[in-house]
C-alpha cells in the first residue's frame, strides 16, 4: 500500500504528510493499520509523533462511509493536531469520508475544552503544511 500518513510539524501546529510504502497482510484491515503506523510515530525525518507510543487502539471500523476509531488511553492530550493527524490519514488512504473517535468505548468526551468527541470529524485541509 502506498499511504500518506500525516504527523506533526516542529512547531507542532500543523500536519506535515508523509509518502510510506507498506506491504501489510490482508487479515489486517488498511485503517488498523494507518492508525498503529500513526501510533508508531513517522518513519522519517522532519515530522514529529502526534499519539503517544503508549495509546492503544481497541477496535477500529467502517460502515457507511464513517470511520469509528476507538482508542484506550489515560491521557488528556487530544486536540487538533492528534486528532486530524488520525481524520486526515484515513480519509485520505481508505473509503471513509468522516471518522468518529471514542476513548474506552466513550465518544461523550471533551477533552482541553476545544475538541468534542460527540463530532464526526472530516478532513481538515487547514492544518497541512
């Protein structure tokens, strides 16, 4: 798979995309395996991780056109750039067209007062360099 995946800028105020060439094994679906890349963290220099190598992803799927991505973690440090980092690189490399994030199984989150998780998110031109 030839995958764009989008990870922070120095400042980290923006997303920066990134080219990967993966082989990955059909049992594993494209979204699971954009969202642990971007667990991961970026494969090259000039971009910076957005989700803290410790997140967990804890089911991850598509049904009409919307992705539910939901992850396990204890941290507060979900707003913009972590969030449209996961929206943007699988809007731009499956068929989904809107994404939907919980945190262990709950979307009624706010997190820092900016992001609300009741939202399904789209893609987010702004924040790329």
């Amino acid at each position: 798979a030839d995958l764009t995946l989008y990870f922070a800028n120095k400042a980290g105020d923006k997303l920066v995309g990134q080219r990967v060439a993966m082989e990955y094994n059909s049992n594993i679906s494209l979204e699971k395996l954009i969202v642990e890349q971007l667990i991961a963290g970026p494969p090259f220099e000039g971009a910076y991780p957005t989700i803290p190598s410790e997140t967990k992803l804890l089911n991850i799927s598509i049904k009409d056109k919307i992705c539910y991505v939901n992850l396990g973690t204890g941290y507060n440090v979900i707003e913009s750039i972590p969030v449209y980092s996961i929206v943007n690189s699988l809007i731009e490399n499956t068929d989904a067209q809107k994404v939907q994030i919980s945190i262990n199984g709950e979307s009624n989150r706010m997190f820092r007062e900016s992001i609300n998780f009741d939202t399904i998110f789209e893609k987010n031109e702004g924040l790329i360099e």
